[in-house]
C-alpha cells in the first residue's frame, strides 16, 4: 500500500489518539491563524508595492543627504582656497614664500592629498606633500587647467589619478591673481578613499 494511501489512515489515528484538550486547542489555534493567513495573503502584494516604495524612497533621501554633504565640503574647500589665493606670499609666485600657505592648506584638511601652485605654464612652482616640486610635470593636458586658463574662475575636476600621487582624487583648480592678472593656478587633490571615507561617517 502506497504511503499516500495510508496517509490519511494515519492523520485519523493519530488525531483519534488526541485527548479532547488537545484537539480544542489545534481547532482554536487552527481558527485562530486561518483568517492571518488570508489576510496576509490578499495584503501582501500591496505591502510589498508599499514597502518597495518606503525603500525606494529612504535611498533617494539617503543619496540626496550625501549629494549635500559632499556638495558643501567642496564649497568649503573652494571659500579656503579663495581666501589662499588673496595672500601675498601666494600672488608672490615664489616658491620659498609659497610652500608655508601650502601647507597651511593642506593640514587644514586631512582629506587633501597635496596642494600644488603651477604657473599658466602648466608647470609647478611649489608644492606641499612633503615632496619637493618636480618640474617635470605638467598639468597642460588637464581639462581643469584649461579652464581656470579661459574663464579665470573655479574649476573642478571628475575623479582623476593625481600626477604627482598616482591616487584617485577630485581636484579644486582656484586662479592665483595679480592686479587682474592670471599668474599662476592654486591645485589641491582631495584623495578619493577619504571623501568616501567622510561621507560614509556622516
């Protein structure tokens, strides 16, 4: 005899040897959760379309929260770098006067990886990362040197590999001007990791 034959002999045996109390308490158990079932059942897609949405919705907050956050730490860089390009030593174009203001810069903020002063040129002056200036460089095939070149305002870059670190980064180009004149172009990296980094915490 097959095993669904017998099945049903079984569940009457067994529900048979059930004392009274226990075969109350599976009818109100079983009364009890029937009607949870079927109104999870008939419910359940409009709760799924329901939380969908919530989901949907939280991270479109999420992305707009971190879209300020890092859109006000790149205004707050830029007013630094204003503020930077305005000093004398900076406007100077002199190396050994420029280097301490670079540092300034760059300590101020822990996320940028170095700050570079080129001439229109497209060649550095002065550096600070703790390395010396390579003169070998040139920022001419920069996109955002070109522009600070044409407009004389702010430029910023996508995320680029920094010529002089090799690591990912995003950088501020802020014009250096003197009497009106474009002399030179204020470069700060800020490394990709720690703008992640930042925004992550927040």
């Amino acid at each position: 005899m097959s095993v669904k034959a017998t099945l049903p002999t079984l569940l009457k045996q067994l529900w048979a040897g059930f004392s009274l109390r226990k075969k109350l308490s599976i009818a109100f158990v079983t009364m009890t959760l029937m009607p949870i079932l079927l109104v999870i059942a008939i419910t359940w897609q409009p709760y799924e379309q329901v939380m969908k949405a919530s989901i949907i919705e939280k991270n479109r907050t999420l992305a707009e929260y971190i879209a300020d956050d890092v859109n006000n730490i790149f205004e707050e860089r830029i007013r630094f770098l204003k503020n930077g390009v305005n000093n004398e030593n900076i406007k100077s174009m002199i190396a050994g006067q420029q280097t301490s203001i670079l540092r300034d810069i760059v300590t101020q903020y822990p996320d940028m990886q170095l700050a570079v002063v080129s001439d229109i040129s497209g060649r550095q002056i002065a550096r600070w990362d703790g390395q010396e200036p390579d003169h070998r460089i040139s920022y001419t095939d920069r996109e955002y040197f070109h522009t600070v070149l044409k407009t004389g305002e702010t430029a910023i870059s996508g995320v680029i590999v920094a010529k002089s670190t090799q690591k990912l980064g995003i950088v501020i180009a802020e014009p250096i001007k003197k009497d009106e004149t474009l002399v030179g172009i204020l470069i700060i990296n800020i490394e990709l990791n720690n703008l992640i980094q930042r925004v992550g915490d927040t």
